[in-house]
C-alpha cells in the first residue's frame, strides 16, 4: 500500500515510503552506540519490528515515516517521521541521519519538509518532537525548524524534552512539494 506514503521533494532530498531493501542500513544505525545513543541501541530483530512499525503507521493514522535519500543519486542518508504515538492525537515530528551523512544540514531539511506536509496536506494545527535532554544535535534542529521547548515528558521510561511548534510559526520550504496527499 505504498501508493498511500506522499513522495515529497526538497532541493536535495527526496522522502520516499520505505522499501525492504533500505532495512539493513536502518538496522545498522540502530546497532551503533553513537548513532542510537539518543534513542537506544536494538537488536536486528527489534529493529525489524521498528522498521515495519514505521511503515504501518501510514496504513492506520495517514501519517508515518519516509526514507530519505539524495535526489541526485538515490544514496539513502536517514529516516524522518510525521506520525502519531498511541497515546497522543498531537503529530510528531522525528528524524534520524545516518553517521555517514551527519553534518549537511539533512535532518533539518526533511524534517521541515515533513513538518510542511503536517501543517500543509493534514492542516495539523501543531506539531511536537520529543527530544532527550542531551541530544545537543536534534535540539539545535528543532530550533531551526521554529520549535521552542515545552516542558518535559516521559517516553519509553526515559525523561524527555518537548519542544513545540504552531502551524502559523512554520516556514515551508519553497521547493518542496508532494506528489500525493493522504
């Protein structure tokens, strides 16, 4: 059901719906200890069960996760996520750069893509990230896309910060547009 996930483009990126062949690389993110220190190590099996949660979301809320890759060569360099939890009717914004690709401005560029198709093709009113306190790298993403902090929650056991952002606080990128809306 991939005809469903939108296909959104920014000037270097392309958010895609997942396909199997991106697992391993997924899967390897989540087994490094730098690159998961922020959201906990998994196993290949727990990272399985990640994966495929990611892309079923889009089947039960319209909202989930995208590969990201470069529009100029298809080089997967992350995952992004416009989804629901369980618990909240609030969207969530959330992204993951894999090591190789820290430091280009990436999770910051789908991420706003993400959060345009949020505000944009849903009409969300607002979006949140939940962010550990120490992730100096997604705190400074969640302010370039406009998001303040919020307070503090818990996710998963742990203490997390949340940081906020209203529709109306929101700018789209200009060259981002979607092929499809849910």
């Amino acid at each position: 059901m991939t005809e469903a996930v939108p296909t959104l483009e920014t000037e270097r990126l392309r958010l895609r719906p997942y396909h199997r062949a991106d697992f391993d690389a997924f899967a390897a993110h989540l087994a490094d200890p730098v690159s998961a220190a922020h959201i906990g190590v998994s196993d290949r099996e727990t990272s399985w069960r990640r994966f495929t949660s990611h892309a079923g979301m889009w089947l039960i809320d319209g909202a989930g996760w995208w590969s990201v890759e470069l529009r100029e060569n298809g080089q997967l360099v992350g995952n992004v996520g416009a989804f629901f939890r369980e618990s909240t009717h609030a969207i969530e914004i959330g992204w993951n750069t894999y090591r190789d690709y820290w430091g280009h401005g990436y999770a910051r560029e789908a991420a706003q893509a993400a959060l345009g198709w949020a505000f944009d093709a849903r009409g969300e009113p607002r979006a949140h990230a939940l962010i550990a306190p120490g992730n100096a790298s997604s705190i400074q993403v969640a302010t370039r896309l406009g998001m303040s902090l919020d307070g503090q929650t818990v996710s998963q056991g742990k203490a997390v910060d949340v940081y906020v952002i209203r529709r109306s606080g929101v700018a789209t990128p200009a060259t981002g547009r979607s092929d499809a809306t849910p």
